[in-house]
C-alpha cells in the first residue's frame, strides 16, 4: 500500500489525540469526516486523500507519495487535535 505515515512524538508530554473534538474541528474546516470510532480511529478526506487518525497520534494518509503534503495534513490535523506545539 502507498502512503505517508506521520507519527507525532514529543519526549516531554504524551501525545494524546481526542479523536471526537479533532472530527469536530475538521469538519468545520471543510473537511468530510467518513467514520469516527471513539478511541480508536479517525477517517477523515483531506486534500482528496482518506486520511487515518489514531489516539497516539499517528496519521496514515493513504495512496499519498508527497512527504511534504503530508506534513501539511498532519499539521491541519494537529493544529486541530491541539497538540501542535507538543509534536513541531
């Protein structure tokens, strides 16, 4: 499977990613949620590409091959999830 994977770390606060409050801001911003499961995992279409959100912060963009573009959809999704002063 083609794609970018991003993971967001930070060594002085656990990243920790509210996958309903992130839905909520993403969707506002235009962008259409396709499944949210609480805890679990997040599914949201960005820039035309299905983009995964999981509680630890990782974030699968499928069929993506540009790392830059996937630091710009990380980072909207980030800034949504509110940690991304923790992970810049």
């Amino acid at each position: 499977m083609r794609g970018v994977v991003i993971s967001g770390y930070s060594w002085e606060k656990p990243v920790k990613v509210d996958l309903r409050k992130t839905a909520e801001c993403l969707n506002e911003r235009g962008y259409p949620v396709k499944k949210l499961i609480p805890g679990m995992m997040l599914i949201v279409e960005m820039d035309g590409y299905e983009t995964s959100v999981y509680p630890s912060g990782k974030i699968i963009v499928k069929l993506l091959e540009d790392a830059k573009k996937g630091e710009e959809i990380a980072r909207v999704v980030y800034d949504c999830a509110g940690v991304l002063e923790v992970v810049s």
